[in-house]
C-alpha cells in the first residue's frame, strides 16, 4: 500500500511516499525559518501563505523520488490539527482536493499522532509504552496501549520545552528555532556554573512548567549583562529542561509500571536529552528508542506512518470529505 502523507501544521510543508507502513520511498521538507527567523518565531499569516507556494511543488518532489504517480498512491493522509489554522487549511484542502478528483481515499492525522508513531518508521515498538512528545507546541506524557489508545497522563501547564529553548536563544542573540543552537553553545559550555529552577510541581505530578525556568534565565542575563558566558548559560538551561524531562519519564514508567519508553518531537532531537533518558531508563533497567532526529523534527513520513497504521486498523477512519476539517486545538486522548 502506497500511502502519501502531507504535513502544514505549522512552518514546515511536508511531504513523502511510504510503502506499507515502513518503506520510506520520500520524505521531502520545505522549512520556513529563514521567512520567519527574523521576527524571532513563527509569524502565522507568513506560514500559510507559504504554505500555497510551496505545496504542490513538494508533493511533485515527494512523487518524484519515490518515483511514482499521484494515480498511484493508495490513500493519503493528511495533519488535520493541532496546529495554526491557516497552515492546517492549506494542507487539508489540497488532500481534499486530490482525494475528490482521484477518487483516493482520505484519513485526516492528529499531529501528536505522527510525533508518537514516527518511531514505527524506524522498528515496531511492542505496546503498552510510555511515550514523552517533546516539541515546539508540546510536552506531553502518554500511556500508549495500541494503535489510537493514547492516555494523557501529563502536559506542560505554560510553555512547551520547545518553546523555552527558542525563548532563551532569543534572550542570547539568537534566530528561531533556537534548540539546535542552545544544544551548540551547550557543548562549550560548563553546565555547573549557574543552578536553574527545576519546577517538578506537587509530588507524583507528571506536569511540567518551564516559564519559571525561562525568567530566571532572563533575570540572570539582565543582571550579568556585560558578563556573562552564553555558552555556559546553554549548558546550564539544557541541563535543567533535560533533567526534569527526564526524571518525569522514569515517574511515568514507575507509576504505570511500564519498562518501554519512546521520546518523540523536536526536542527529541536533542543528543543531551537522548543521552540522559537512555542512561535513565538502562539504570533502571528499562528500554528506549528515539526516532532518528529527522523523524523527530515536523516531517511528513510520520503522518503516512500514522495514516497507514490508522486506516490498517479503523478503515472506517476514512473521511467524510464534505465534513472533514482542520482544527486548531485538536486533542489526541
Ligand atoms: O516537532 P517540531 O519540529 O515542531 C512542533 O511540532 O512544534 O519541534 C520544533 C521544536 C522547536 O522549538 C525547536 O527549537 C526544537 O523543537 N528543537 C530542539 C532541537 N531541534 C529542534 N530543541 C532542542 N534541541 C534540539 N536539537
Ligand atoms: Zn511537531
């Protein structure tokens, strides 16, 4: 079965051909940072407008390589939320589109969904596992039973640890998205030279909180502005974002006595975060798997992935074209 997912929740237009639920035959991605960095994060009006321009070429391209046809392909699978709405609108209704003029059957993709199920890309995960998503939008923490059986078990009650890597790169001098570089200027950086809050909440709460962490970061710069070490003030923020991601993860297995773990979502990217949870979980004896970081980042092979698994599972999933929509704030448990 050839499945041709589609991805515009938000700055990256995606698309990519995947044969049977793990061939990856294409994964193109057209990112939008160099429109946005300037303004220091995603400006939604540019994004969809974007978005129009770009589509139909990296759904050509995505053909292309896989060196297939439109005609070809099995079933589509589109992100239908949460996301920014104008984004979301453009990829949906050019999925609507060539589903009305093909005749190709539809399924409509939370974008959670894709973040958690990109790891079947890669290797079939046996289920029941916990599952941390970790992204620009996201911190969430589920219990994962099966295929469409997500359990929330806990989320980030203000900022998404994305969202606070961009936000201290931004505080240092730095363009969107700003994980990729606090994780360089970490590397040169001593962890130890300054001690962030860690806000681990009321006890056996698997929330998260990360805008106390980012004022204090704010504060620390504002009082030592000629004075301070970037590279040192990485270290320390990763440290401190990866420490409690981490140690709410193990929480999470512990109370759902559950040894499987899967981190997913752009900061999944990140090889501090990689490092700390797989020695985490190997000391206490259970396994992890990450995504490779492609898969991590917005991608569109994890919206086919999660399409394909969907569709295999709930045929009935197929959709009603005439009603299916975006929505913005679309929940997945
Ligand atoms: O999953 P994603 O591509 O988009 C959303 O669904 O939000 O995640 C983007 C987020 C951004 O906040 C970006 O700064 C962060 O992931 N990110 C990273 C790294 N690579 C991307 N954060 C920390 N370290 C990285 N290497
Ligand atoms: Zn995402």
């Amino acid at each position: 079965m050839l499945v041709l997912g589609l991805e515009t929740s938000c700055d990256d237009t995606a698309a990519a051909v995947l044969q049977d639920g793990k061939k990856l035959l294409s994964n193109v991605i057209n990112n939008q940072s160099n429109i946005h960095s300037k303004y220091g994060g995603i400006v939604p009006e540019l994004a969809g407008r974007s978005h129009i321009d770009h589509v139909d070429k990296i759904i050509r391209q995505a053909l292309q390589l896989a060196e297939v046809e439109l005609k070809d392909i099995d079933l589509l699978a589109v992100t239908i939320g949460p996301g920014l709405i104008g984004s979301l609108l453009v990829g949906v209704n050019t999925a609507k589109g060539i589903s009305y003029g093909l005749g190709t059957p539809l399924v409509g993709v939370n974008h959670l969904e894709g973040h958690l199920l990109a790891i079947f890309l890669q290797k079939q995960i046996t289920f029941p596992f916990i599952s941390l998503v970790v992204s620009g939008g996201h911190t969430d923490l589920y219990r994962v039973n099966n295929f469409g059986q997500y359990q929330l078990l806990g989320r980030t009650r203000d900022d998404a640890a994305g969202e606070s890597f961009d936000k201290v790169a931004k505080m240092l001098g730095h363009k969107y998205p700003g994980g990729p570089i606090i994780e360089k200027l970490a590397t040169e950086g001593d962890a130890t030279a300054h001690k962030f809050p860690r806000a681990y909440l009321e006890k056996a709460s698997l929330d998260f909180s990360f805008s106390g962490l980012k004022t204090s970061v704010k504060t620390y710069i504002n009082k030592h502005i000629n004075d301070h070490s970037a590279n040192d003030i990485a270290a320390a923020f990763q440290e401190a974002v990866v420490e409690v991601l981490t140690r709410k993860t193990i929480m999470a297995c512990e109370k759902e006595k559950l040894s499987r773990v899967v981190v997913t979502g752009g900061v999944a990217a990140n090889g501090a975060l990689r490092k700390a949870v797989s020695a985490a979980c190997a000391d206490s004896g259970f396994e992890s798997w990450f995504p490779d970081p492609v898969f991590c980042t917005d991608n569109a092979a994890m919206i086919a992935c999660a399409g394909y698994h969907k569709y295999k599972n709930f045929p009935d999933s197929k959709a009603d074209l005439l009603n299916m929509d975006a929505t913005a704030s679309l929940l997945l448990d």
